[in-house]
C-alpha cells in the first residue's frame, strides 16, 4: 500500500505525529478515497464504474437509449460532467452487449484540440480569435461524422475482434449498390485512419464494397494513350509504304479519333476532379488531407456515381444532414438503429484554456434545432456553467433557432448534501479490503458525537464532488496532523470535522466570488 508518500511530522513535543499511510492501514484502504479531481484519472471510479453511485438526474440525461433524445446539462467544474459522460459510455456500452439488432453507436466529441488546430492549419491563420470566430455548425457535423465514419471502418478492417470483422465484411458486401455506394463516398470524405498508409485503407474499402471505376488516373490516361498510339503507327504505316493498305488507313483515322475522344474525356475528368477535390477540401476544413489526396480518390469512383452524392459545397446547408442520414442507413445494416455523441470538454482546447467567451463561440453554432433533433440521434451536451448565463442575454432570434425548450435541458447540475454523502459513502466503502459486505461506512470514521446529519451538513456546503473530495481529504489531513502516531486513535473528532469545513466551506465561497483559483 505505498500509494502515498508518509506525512510524518514533528509536533512541539518530539513526538511523531500519525501518517495517512498508518491511518489508512488501520481502515484497510488499498486507495485514497478522496484523492481524485479528475474523472479520467479516478481509479476508484474508473474500476467500480458500472456499480458507481451518480447524480441524481443521471437517468433524465441519459434518456432511453432505444429512442434517444438531446439534452444539455450546465455545471460548475467539479459537478461530475466527465464522470456523467464515462457513465453514460458505459451503460450504452452494457446496453449493446449481447444485442443484435436496435444498438446504439456512440460517438465520444470530447477532444476538439485536433478539430482547431486543423481548422487554423486550413485557414492559415496564426490568429486564435480569427479561429474560432470562423466555427460554423458545418465544422461540428464534419468533426462528428469523421469521428463515426473513422470508427466504423476502422471496426472493419482493423479491428482485432476477428469475428466481429468477418460478420460486417459479410453484411456490408450484402448491401445494396446504393448504401455500399454511400459508405464509399462517406470514407472519401470523412475517414482519419491513425495507422498504416491512407492510400491502402482506402483501397481495401473499395474492394470490400466492389465499388470503384476498375482505372485511376494514371489508367484512365494509359487508356486514352493506346488508342493513340495504334493511330500513330497506322499513320506512319500510310505514309512510308508506297502502296498502303485500307487497314493503315482505317488505324489511323480510328485510333486518331477513339484516342482524342478518350483524351479529351480524360481531360475534362481530370478538371472536374480537381475542381470537386478542392471544393470539398475548402468545405472539410477541420480534418487532415496530403494536398491531392481527394482528387487522386475521386478518380476510383465513376462520375456518374459521384453525381447522387451529396458532397459538401459553398453555402450549402444540407449535405451534413443528408450524409448522417446516409450513416445511419448503414449503421441500420449492422444492427444500430440509431446514433449518440457525447459533447464534453469545451472549456479545455489549448485555443479556449478555460475563458467563457471563446467556450461560447465554439459552442454557440451547435446549439440549432434542427441539429439537436435530428431523427434517430441524441446529443449530450455536458456545458460549463458561465455558457447558461451568457445564453440570458441573447436575442429573440438566436433563442428561436436554439429551441432550449425542446432539448431536455438541466440547469444548473446541483448536489444536495445527501447525494455527496451517498457517492463520498461509496467511494469509501469500494476502497476498503474485504469487500462491500465487510466494509465500514463514512460514519465509521468519526467520534460517536459526529452524526450523519453533521456529514451531510457539511457536505451540503461544498456543493459538488470535487469540492466535497477535497473537504474529506482536508478532514483526514487535519486529523493526522493533531494526532500522536502511538495514540492508535484512528476516530475523527467533531472539532477536526468543524475546523475542516470552515477552511473548505470559505474556499469553496472564495471560488465562486472569483477570489480562488482552486
């Protein structure tokens, strides 16, 4: 149990004063109960997730996966927005299990860094506030559909569940032309491989899928070449013998005329992959290309299935919906009826580090009814608190295209004093050896005269996880620090307990005046 350094101190006397490490070996913690601020790197959490104790309007934000919805949540830092989203992972993750049909495929949009750094990269722009005041609505739905289009095909060709691979291959060969058509042009758009070469991803989709022209470029003009070539030699044939053929004759006018028909197609096909090439990489702005990539691609998809496509164009405002509609349709093959992202951690990009104005401009061209309600898709917005007041002050015009209304809000995510003491009670008992049957509760810790009443008090006046973590894990320290090491007095007394919560509860009030960082 060397999880903690020894904090052994000297008191005035000379005597040793007690260490967590001891007074947690008495209780037979494995773990720091209290230690945790961030829900990523919770051990206790991470291990125990599916059994956690959560907020009590969790089940009201994660809705019924069968028929998803979008709700939006505004929380002070440190209510459990991330532990909230790892739970919701999880319960859809136990909700797909052992399911064949009516799965739910989750899309987790909780890292933008990669999303604005492409998206300065491809306007060339070293400014940060020229950055993000160009976010449109279309940048969410590219990163969004990149981010699902990335996963499926990565689930079929790289993924190590060997049988899950050999089932999709199987259900995506049978699809129709149309859908097999769709997932071809949605890979051309949107698919982000992290290993191995693009290029020989992108070959074996289209193998996979049986679509594709049979020539690229390179064949295409090899193609137009021949016929040329035939030409020329009949030409030559014609003139040099002195008494030609018909045939020298016939090779040349055919070859002449087959080879200028073919270049000229060439030619034209080239232009006009060029030009869709680069509309679609001014349009996808927030994803990584190599220059050429997509025009290089476009050529193994005939032009005239390319034309029933909706590829993304200037001033277009419903391609991003027609191509979620056309992922959903496959997804439908594979057994998931429908889609939910999970939006989380708006306020970390390097871009943004925490300041609510630039929180806003990321996040304001999402909040759109007609993408919040999309049908057979729920997006969960876990929000910073500062976004629901800045909301107050906007105009007639914006809240009607936002539709707050319609989208299951909750606002503010609160604790009660009961809640915090229920989750701080769970942490405790799932650090202790010997198991939950055998486990001491929260109570335990303290002097016969400290009450729960006290505890939830207490707890009441830190208001959220975080908080309330770092009271008990005060109330600890405290204790260690007024107790002899050799007194084995391993119970917490109520002056400990009221010295720690007029501490903590001032900075908790110091916090939300804007007086403490921490």
């Amino acid at each position: 149990m060397a999880f903690l350094q020894p904090a052994a101190h000297l008191a005035a006397t000379g005597a040793t004063l007690m260490d967590l490490q001891q007074f947690f070996n008495h209780w037979k913690l494995s773990e720091h109960p209290f230690q945790a601020e961030e829900a990523r790197n919770d051990s206790v959490y991470n291990r125990k997730l599916e059994a956690a104790i959560t907020h009590p309007d969790f089940m009201k934000i994660y809705g019924d996966p069968a028929n998803p919805s979008t709700t939006i949540v505004f929380g002070e830092k440190g209510t459990g927005k991330t532990a909230m989203r790892l739970m919701i992972q999880r319960r859809l993750a136990d909700f797909n299990s052992g399911r064949d049909s009516n799965k739910v495929w989750v899309v987790s949009y909780d890292e933008l860094n990669p999303m604005l750094d492409r998206l300065a990269s491809n306007l060339k722009s070293d400014s940060e506030e020229k950055t993000l005041g160009a976010i449109r609505l279309s940048d969410h739905q590219d990163a969004i559909l990149s981010l699902a289009v990335t996963d499926l095909i990565d689930s079929v060709l790289v993924s190590k569940d060997k049988s899950q691979v050999k089932l999709r291959k199987k259900t995506l060969r049978k699809m129709s032309q149309q859908r097999r058509l769709d997932l071809a042009t949605l890979a051309l758009l949107y698919d982000q491989p992290k290993h191995g070469r693009a290029a020989d991803r992108w070959s074996s989709l289209l193998r996979l899928l049986r679509v594709g022209s049979g020539l690229d470029r390179s064949a295409h003009g090899f193609a137009a070449l021949l016929p040329l070539a035939a030409g020329a030699v009949g030409g030559l044939g014609w003139y040099f013998l002195e008494a030609p053929s018909w045939k020298w004759i016939a090779t040349a006018l055919a070859g002449g005329v087959i080879g200028l028909g073919l270049g000229y197609l060439w030619i034209k096909r080239s232009w006009k992959n060029g030009k869709r090439g680069k509309q679609i990489e001014r349009e996808i702005r927030v994803l990584h290309r190599e220059p050429g990539t997509t025009t290089q691609q476009l050529w193994d998809v005939s032009s005239s299935e390319l034309a029933s496509q909706p590829l993304p164009a200037k001033g277009d405002q419903d391609s991003r919906y027609d191509l979620t509609g056309r992922l959903l349709g496959i997804l439908s093959e594979l057994g998931y009826s429908s889609l939910i992202t999970l939006v989380d951690r708006v306020d970390e990009p390097v871009l943004v580090n925490g300041d609510a104005k630039r929180i806003k401009q990321i996040v304001w061209p999402m909040l759109n009814n007609k993408f919040l309600q999309q049908e057979g898709i729920g997006i969960k917005m876990l929000l910073p608190i500062e976004l629901s007041q800045m909301l107050l002050a906007e105009d007639t015009e914006f809240k009607r295209q936002a539709r707050l209304d319609k989208q299951n809000v909750v606002n503010p995510l609160k604790w009660t004093g009961t809640s915090l003491y229920d989750l701080c009670n769970w942490r405790f008992k799932n650090c202790q050896g010997g198991g939950q049957a055998s486990a001491h509760s929260l109570d335990a810790l303290f002097d016969d005269e400290v009450t729960s009443e006290d505890l939830i008090d207490a707890l009441d006046q830190m208001h959220q996880p975080r908080d309330a973590f770092k009271f008990l894990y005060a109330v600890l320290l405290e204790h260690c620090r007024n107790t002899p090491g050799e007194s084995e007095d391993y119970k917490i007394a109520r002056s400990t307990l009221e010295t720690a919560r007029r501490e903590q509860s001032q900075r908790v009030v110091d916090l939300y005046r804007g007086m403490s960082s921490t």
